[in-house]
C-alpha cells in the first residue's frame, strides 16, 4: 500500500505525530519508521506507538535544521506527514524521472527543526499498530 493509504488508517493520519525514530537500511532499500500518532478518539491528545516500513526506497533525504534553533530535544520529535510537494523539495519533477515506477514520495516536517524530511519508496507496510 502507499503511505497516504496506510496514513488514513489513523483518526488524525500523521498530523500531529510524534517522530521517535527512523532507520534506514539502505542495502535492502527499505526504512522503519517509529511515530506516536495522535489518535484522539474518543480523548484528545491519546497517542499510539506505530511502527511501519517502506520499502523500494529510492530517495532519503534530511533538510539541515534551522540554525537559529537549539539541537537539544526530548524523547521524540513533533512532526507531520504531508505528499511531497515542489515547494517543500524543489526539482521534485527531476526526482520523479529517477525513481521505479510506482513510487509515492512524502514528507515529514519536524516542527522543532523547522525542516523536512523525504522519502520516496514503493510501498508502506503497518508492523505494528
């Protein structure tokens, strides 16, 4: 499945969620993904650990913070996913011609670094809820 359809499976999808960690295996092209998501239903602000993998992954790339904050942070970080968009990676069209087809690109925006991080990969499997 793709990450937007493995997004709406939770109330808020990755509004909102915390990021608590990513590791990306580059030899099997893959990452997993470890967010709090906040599922709010029926109590605000009710959170649930994922952890999810995508795999085909063909495009991992980490916008430098912003150098006005400190790099200091707690156990997580705040973080939403959003479909990848040229605004938030320029030549998003040169990358697109570069991948296998059938990718789906996204990005997070990590509140407190003020800066995204992108994916593009092939598909998007839940391993734990």
């Amino acid at each position: 499945m793709t990450i937007e359809k493995l997004e709406n499976k939770f109330p808020n999808g990755f509004h909102d969620a915390m990021l608590v960690g990513m590791v990306v295996d580059f030899p099997t092209e893959s990452i997993c993904i470890v967010l709090d998501v906040d599922c709010d239903d029926p109590d605000p602000n009710v959170y649930t650990r994922i952890r999810f993998r995508l795999t085909g992954l063909s495009l991992f790339i980490v916008d430098p913070p912003d150098v006005r904050i400190s790099l200091s942070y707690g156990d997580s970080i705040e973080a939403s996913g959003y479909e990848t968009s040229d605004k938030m990676l320029p030549d998003l069209e040169s990358y697109r011609k570069n991948v296998p087809a059938g990718s789906f690109f996204y990005s997070f925006f990590l509140n407190h670094w003020n800066s995204f991080i992108h994916v593009a990969a092939i598909s998007a499997e839940l391993e734990s809820p």
